[in-house]
C-alpha cells in the first residue's frame, strides 16, 4: 500500500489515563497506526486551565509542537512561552519541555523525528511536576 489513513480521534485508542493526570487529558498515537518510519506524531488535549503533568526530554528526537485549538503556555528548560492557536514550537533534543492549557484548553499536533525504533521509551526521560512550583493546576 502507497499510504495509510486514520482519523486521529476516532480511530486511536486514549492513552490519557496513564499519565495519571485531570480527567480529559487526552493522549493518542499515531505513529503505529499510521505505519511511520522516518517520523513520530500523537494527538494530545489538555482540558482547560491544567497543566500536562509531566515535563520530558528525548536524547535523540527533535519535536515540533503545533497549536490546532485553544491557547496556554510552555516550559522550555525554564522558559516560559506563551501559545496560541496555529503555533508552531520546534523542541530539540536535550531540551525539557511540559505545557499548560489556558482557559479554552489546548489541543496540540506533535511530531517528532526521528523515528525511535521498537523502544521509544528509551528514548525520553520524564518527570512528573517538573515545572517549577509544580502541581496540577497551572500558575499564572
């Protein structure tokens, strides 16, 4: 097959619950089901006004954040930045990084590449309420 197709929401099991965090946080792979080789990309909804509860790093994936709905910010190694919708935010390796909806929520498109194999966990290394003063809840 020349391509394969999936609808993000509809086709991809929620993997939100695992992360322990507030109801509606939404996580969704696509990378599998898509069939992706060179390339990662998940699908992921933070409910209004919380914070995603873990900041992460990769060793060897750069990420490219993309901003489809809502608005908040993001941590990048203590930066604080602000996000609004059709943001784009590149993240390489080394970096940590968590984000936080604002009061619509935020609905993010990550991408990364490169592809990281049978074992992709091996790759990342997260924290759980990484971001300073860290709770669930995000500070203004």
């Amino acid at each position: 097959m020349l391509f394969t197709h999936t609808n993000l929401t509809a086709d991809l099991p929620d993997v939100g619950t695992n992360f322990d965090g507030a109801a509606g946080l939404e996580f969704r792979m696509a990378t599998q089901a898509l069939g992706l080789e060179q390339s990662g990309l998940c699908f992921q909804r933070v409910p209004p006004n919380v914070r995603f509860p873990y900041g992460h790093t990769h060793r060897t994936q750069e990420e490219t954040y993309v901003v489809v709905r809502g608005s908040g910010r993001m941590n990048l190694d203590g930066e604080v930045i602000e996000l609004v919708e059709y943001d784009a935010v590149r993240v390489p390796p080394g970096t940590w990084r968590g984000y936080e909806a604002g009061p619509d929520g935020l609905e993010l498109l990550v991408f990364g590449a490169p592809h990281l194999g049978d074992d992709p966990r091996g790759d990342v290394e997260g924290t759980r309420d990484w971001w300073p003063g860290a709770g669930s809840e995000p500070t203004a």
